[in-house]
C-alpha cells in the first residue's frame, strides 16, 4: 500500500482481536485513533482566484501574500478561474471512471508493484492480504513530455488518451504559474525554479474508492504528504482531508463546483527552508458512492536535486533539510511501505 507518490508514517493497527473487537471482520484492522470521522469538521481553507495573480495592478501582489499565508498557514488552498474549462475537468474525471470501469483483465494488463515503472495499476485491495485498513485502486503515470509517455497509456477507454492527455497538459501549465507565485511569496522571485520546473516530472495519480461498507473503519489513502513541490488535485466528490497542524485535527475539503485543489509537496517545505510546510492528507470513503480522484504531482527532473534556497538560510534560519531527488524518493518507497515505514519529508530533515 502506498500514497499517491507520496510519503507517510502510519503506525500499522492492532489487530481487531489484540482490541477486543471480536464483532469487526479483522480486515478492518484500522487503529481506532486513525478512524475518520462519519461527520469531520469541514476545514476553513482559503480559495484563490487565479485572475489576481494574472492582474499587473496591485492585486497580484495581494493575490501572491494571499498564496504565501495559505502556503504558511495550510500547506494547502484551492483554486478558482484557474482557466481549466469545466469540460476538460469533466473529461478527465470521466475517463478516469470509465478506466476503473474495465473489466478487472484489461486493467491488470498495467498492473504491476514496481513503484520506478512509468505506467501501473495497482489496487490495496491484494490477494493474499486480509487487513484492509485501505481500500483503494490506481492508475499512475508520467505525462511529461507528454508525446513520449501518452503511447504507455490505456488504450481503453478508447477516449482516454485525449481527455486525460488535454487535462494533463493544462494542470501542468497551471502547476508552473502557481509555482511561481509560490516562490515569488518567498521572496525568492517568480522565476527562481522556472528552468528546472519546465524541464521537471509530471505523475498522474488517478485514484478510485469503490464504494465501502462501513467508511468509519477503513481509509481510502492513509495520512501522508507528497513528495511533489506541489500537488493538484481534481475530486469527482468530497473525501480529501487535510490535518490542520494547530489543533491537529482532521478536517474535510469542501466541494466547490470546478475549483482545483493545490497541496504543498515535501520539495517546497525544504526549498522554503520550512517556512511552508507539507500538507499531510488522507482520503476517506464512502458508503454508497465510487470517489474518484486525480493527482497531479509536479516536481523537478528525475535527478534534479531540490535544496533549501540559500537566500532563506541565515543564523535564525539555518538549513534545515538535506538535498534529494525524485529517484531519492522512488528509492525510499521501493523499500518502504508509506502505511508503515518513515515519510520521505522526516529523512530529509537536519538534526542539530
Ligand atoms: O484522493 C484524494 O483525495 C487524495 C489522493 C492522494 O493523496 C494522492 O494520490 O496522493
Ligand atoms: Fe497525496
């Protein structure tokens, strides 16, 4: 079991027995702790309109501190006038759902476990296993240089390739803007990752939840925060939540009609010297519907080392994370299952 290409501590459960649940299949072996909540607080998280940042008066100043608070505050904020029609969203979500709609034997042509594999299927749903603490299938893929990774693509649903391939180009115009108003926010300039962010990587994580019997005892991805510099995600329903580091509670993303959602990856925590800080997420399921998501996860090139800018590491702020890359991190998830092993995030992190 793993993230969407992310990264994750989750202490694995107790055994429904070793808890004296002996009424709860023992494939429902979720620590009552990480149990979400049937009613989760909903989280008051900012919404920003992308014209702001478009503007050359005044306000893109006010949109880019907006950003920079969200970024500070939450790790997380979503978007609106973001200029992705409502149909190539649409489109997109429903070749995702037509994808997980193939018969199990087209699916499992991509199905494999080796996490450096541009293309795979893979479901938490394994023979063999008999906890499900996380009910979940995906399809993941590169998509840039989109005409070198879109011929590895599903071939079915006949439409896929051009839906999910217009949306994929779109978001990752989109995920290079706000990466520049990102780090424009800290003060480091709008063009300080622009090279490195046009020649990075682009994984597509597209996640189905099948509908579950009992959505208080299981997870649909458990807690982790992703590896990208940033994440954009598109939902067909609620189901994200975000862990708010104030309080620390878990509260729900509220749906909001054509907004996209923006995730603060492990690469901009240590680029900002941890001035912004991941977001750690989790998805929940529910009862009677299928969710779908999908997750567009934008980072440097493969070997491209992300470092700490030196322009935020001073006496009150010394270097607080080491370099790594995105094979660094494939590296770590080969050998680490992210329900039990350490976050990427805590093994770059610098202790004095
Ligand atoms: O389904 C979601 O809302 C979250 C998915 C996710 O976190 C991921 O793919 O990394
Ligand atoms: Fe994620």
């Amino acid at each position: 079991m793993e993230g969407g290409e992310s990264s994750s501590s989750f202490p694995m459960g107790e055994s429904a027995q070793e808890r004296g649940l002996s009424h709860v299949p023992e494939y429902y072996a979720i620590p009552t702790s990480h149990r979400p909540s049937l009613n989760p607080e909903t989280a008051d998280v900012p919404v920003i309109d992308l014209v702001g940042f478009r503007d050359s008066s005044s306000r893109r100043s006010v949109t880019v501190n907006d950003i920079g608070n969200a970024c500070r505050r939450y790790g997380f904020f979503q978007i609106v006038n973001h200029g992705i029609d409502q149909f190539v969203l649409d489109g997109a979500l429903s070749s995702a759902f037509d994808f997980f709609s193939l018969p199990t034997e087209e699916k499992s042509k991509l199905m494999s476990n080796d996490v450096h594999n541009p293309v795979r299927y893979a479901t938490s749903l394994k023979d063999g296993v008999d906890k499900i603490q996380f009910s979940r299938a995906f399809l993941k893929h590169y998509a840039y240089p989109l005409e070198d990774w879109v011929k590895s693509w599903p071939e079915n649903p006949p439409a896929y390739r051009e839906h999910m391939g217009r949306y994929a180009a779109e978001v990752r115009k989109l995920a290079l803007e706000i990466m520049e108003a990102i780090t424009e926010s800290l003060g480091i300039g709008a063009k300080y990752l622009s090279n490195k962010m046009e020649k990075g990587m682009q994984v597509m994580a597209l996640n189905c939840y099948p509908p579950f019997p009992q959505p208080g005892l299981a997870l649909g991805v458990p807690p982790h925060s992703d590896h990208s510099c940033l994440t954009i995600l598109l939902q067909s329903t609620t189901g994200l939540e975000i862990l708010d580091t104030e309080d620390g509670k878990w509260r729900a993303v509220p749906e909001l009609k054509g907004t996209l959602q923006v995730l603060v990856g492990d690469h901009v925590e240590v680029l900002s010297n941890g001035r912004y800080k991941s977001v750690v997420h989790r998805a929940t399921l529910h009862k009677e519907r299928t969710r779908i998501s999908i997750a567009s996860l934008h980072s440097l090139g493969m070997d491209e080392k992300m470092e700490t800018a030196k322009e935020l590491v001073d006496e009150e702020h010394p270097k607080g994370y080491k370099e790594s890359s995105f094979r660094d991190f494939l590296n770590l998830l080969a050998k680490n299952d992210i329900a039990e092993g350490k976050g990427f995030i805590e093994t770059l992190k610098i202790q004095y």
